[in-house]
C-alpha cells in the first residue's frame, strides 16, 4: 500500500543536539521522569478532527490544504483518511486517537444510512488498531456542525432534536465501547444562549443532564467501565456556553448528581478564553476530584477566539505537568492534541513538524515539573506560608475546635494586626526560571 506521507520515515529520538527537523530532541519514550516512563507520563493522542479533517478553512476563507487523501468520493475519503491517521500515528509514535463520529465517517441523508457508513468505517478502523497497537483514548459525537443543532443538542428547544441527538450519542457510545475507549466526551459546542430574551436557562440545563444522565446509564448497560468528560469552555460558538469553566461544571454536576461518573477534559486555550491560566484549571479539576484528561493546545492572547495553536510554550507545559504529577498522573485520559496546523502550514510535512514540537514541549514540561518538585522549595514555601494554622489558633481552626465566639475573644486581645509575611511572587518565579534554564550560560 503507497504512504500518504511519502518521504517521512519514523520519527526518532535523536537528542538535545540534533539538527533533524523530523526527529525529537526532548521526547524520549523510554526514559523515565518521576517514577514512569515518558510514554506513560504523557500518553500523546492525535485528534482526528483538527489533524486528519482540518483543511485551514476559517470565517474569511476556504481550506488551504488537501485532506482528502486521494479519494474522489465521501467514504473513500473517510478510508484513505483512517489509514492517513494510523501511518501518522505509527510515524510519530503517538499510541493514542481521538474521534468525533463525524470525522471518521460522513453525514448521510438519513441516521440509518449515516450509522451504515459509521460501521463500515468503524470496521477499517478496529482492523488498522489490531494491526498496529494503536488504542481510543475517547469518543464523542459532533452535536454541533450540523444545522439542527442551531439551538443546541441537548439543551434545543426542539424535542425532536433531543432525541436525534441522544440516537447520536447512543452510536457513538457503542463505537467507542466496541473500540476499546476509556472515555467518552462531552462538550457543549452549542450548549448555550445568546440571550435570555428567548431561553428558558433552568428547563435548558435540566435538559442537558438529562442527556448526560441517559448516556452514562445507556454506557454502563453496554460495559463501559471508563470516565466520562465534560471538557469546559466560556464562549464561541454560543455567547454563554453552559460549560463555562471547571468550576462551573463541578456545581453543575453535583446538583445533577452526576459527580460519582464525570470529571473534566481540560484544554488549555478554553482555559484562557475563561480568563483563567491553564494551571489553574487543572488545579481547580485536581482539587475537586475530577481530574481527567488534557487537550493539549494553546491560544494567542492578543486574538479573542479559540486558535487552537500546537503547544510551544514550555512555561506553560511545566506548569501543566507540575498538576497532572501532583493529581498522581493520568488513569483513562491522557495528552490529546487538540490542535491545528496554521493556515499557511498546508503541507503534510507540517503536520509533523507540529507535532514534533509539541511532544518535545511536553517532553520538556514533564522533565522540569519533576525538577520543580524535587528541588523542594516552592513546595517548602508554599507549606511555611500557612505555618499559622500548624498550632495555636490556627491549627484550632483547621481542627473544627474554634468556635465563633472563641475566634472573636482571641481578635479581641490581638490589637492591631501589622505584620504579614511576603508573598514573594518574584522569588518564586525567579526559582522556576533557574530550574528551567540551569546548565545553558
């Protein structure tokens, strides 16, 4: 069978100092960071949609590359595209996929039909996976490019958009049992409002637990044993997406009691579309309990929509996998990139080049991470700056011993509190910085 990526050979690790655009400097699969190897601590996925689909189109233009991977028609398309992906993934050395339905298979005019071309292509792709190891880190289902869900999915003002989208579900669910995923996603797309002029906000949201409640309990009948995700984001395409940020979602799926099944699949550029850094809601995921999975990506801070840019930051990624090593790693989810070559990177050789860079900065995030976290100090910082509440009053406090009016007779016989103890935001970062560039000058 002829490659799709002729002249692109498997991409190695050569080291620190190689000059070989296609091969890693940092991402070494076998050598092991904090306890497990760096294939275990970064579990890379490619996404099937940004990767393989996205062609570069945007609101001002039509695509710029050609995914269509000599086919003529829809579904040999949909099959040159699935042997595509698993020679990029055997290339890379990248274990893991991800899928919406609709990128594996094309719409129909019917579900019947649709769900016809999804099995054969389903069929393709168990094949290519036995063949070459590769394995689902999740599913999901687009309930969102189509125009019936104009108004949303699961939280449409049509019922019969409702059901189709739960028939939607129900497939997608038994496609990614069937493929061995250990988790199943959903994000809101157009789970949302653009003004409460004409949304009934609680009917809406009962609604969209409602969707959620049927999918866990149809999952669990069929033996899906894995997690699922809910995968934040405040904005865009709806004004007010329901799923603004983890925080909210945690409320959400405690109120619907859904909490015992559901964590959160966190991307990095809908951190920031939330105003929030990227660590801080991995933090808020880890601290809940609902630590789950990554989308590997990042905005640019000077345009306000989601760019889904590769990662190159390694600040961030440090930081990242300083959250994913302190929630004890991942179990079911794993690093997918949700992300896309820019408009002008149209040739295939740019897919790799993109994802090259990308391991290589989370290879690097994982090993200063675990730099940051053996040296000791921020951590030491951090516990000397909550000294107070180790005895005393403080430690009162922390036992459930102090009483309202015990804490008012103690204030009472403080006086005035005029000494703190520093912060020192700029010592701490001036630590990271020496940690992450020690050894260059």
């Amino acid at each position: 069978m002829s490659e799709f990526f002729q002249g692109i050979g498997k991409v190695k690790f050569e080291g620190a100092k190689s000059d070989n655009p296609l091969a890693f400097r940092y991402y070494n699969p076998d050598e092991v960071v904090a306890g497990k190897t760096m294939r275990e601590q970064l579990k890379f996925a490619m996404s099937y949609w940004h990767t393989m689909c996205g062609a570069g189109a945007d609101m001002f233009g039509v695509g710029t590359a050609d995914r269509s991977y000599g086919g003529g028609d829809e579904m040999t398309v949909a099959k040159n595209k699935a042997r595509a992906a698993f020679e990029l993934m055997t290339k890379l050395d990248i274990d893991f996929f991800c899928f919406h339905d609709r990128d594996i298979s094309p719409e129909a005019a019917t579900l019947t039909e649709t769900n016809a071309r999804l099995d054969e292509i389903v069929d393709l792709i168990e094949g290519l996976m036995k063949e070459s190891g590769k394995k689902l880190l999740w599913g999901t289902a687009n309930l969102f490019s189509n125009p019936r869900y104009m108004h949303g999915a699961g939280t449409s003002c049509n019922a019969d958009v409702f059901a189709f989208a739960a028939a939607q579900i129900k497939k997608a669910l038994e496609i990614t049992v069937r493929l061995g995923g250990n988790g199943y996603v959903f994000w809101g797309g157009r789970e949302g409002y653009e003004t409460l002029l004409n949304t009934d906000m609680g009917f809406e949201l009962d609604n969209m637990a409602r969707l959620m409640t049927l999918a866990r309990d149809y999952a669990r009948s069929i033996g899906f044993k894995g997690d699922f995700y809910i995968e934040p984001k405040p904005k865009e395409p709806t004004k007010h997406q329901y799923d603004f940020d983890v925080a909210t979602c945690c409320a959400f799926l405690r109120k619907y009691g859904l909490d015992k099944d559901f964590k959160m699949n966190v991307e990095a550029n809908h951190a920031t579309l939330a105003t929030h850094t990227f660590q801080h809601e991995l933090a808020t995921a880890r601290i809940n309990g609902v630590f789950g999975s990554i989308d590997a990506n990042q905005g640019d801070l000077l345009l306000g929509w989601d760019t889904d840019q590769f990662p190159t930051n390694v600040y961030e990624t440090a930081l990242c996998m300083m959250e994913v090593i302190k929630a004890g790693g991942f179990t079911n989810g794993g690093l997918n990139f949700d992300a896309k070559v820019r408009r002008g990177s149209f040739e295939p050789s740019d897919l790799f080049y993109a994802y090259i860079a990308g391991m290589d900065a989370f290879a690097l995030g994982l090993k200063i991470a675990d730099k940051i976290i053996k040296d000791g100090r921020i951590d030491a910082f951090v516990a000397d700056r909550y000294a107070s509440y180790k005895s005393g009053i403080g430690a009162d406090i922390v036992g459930g011993k102090a009483t309202i009016q015990q804490l008012e007779a103690y204030a009472l016989n403080l006086g005035d509190i005029t000494t703190n103890t520093s912060g020192r935001q700029e010592y701490l970062e001036h630590i990271v910085n020496g940690i992450m560039f020690s050894g260059l000058v």
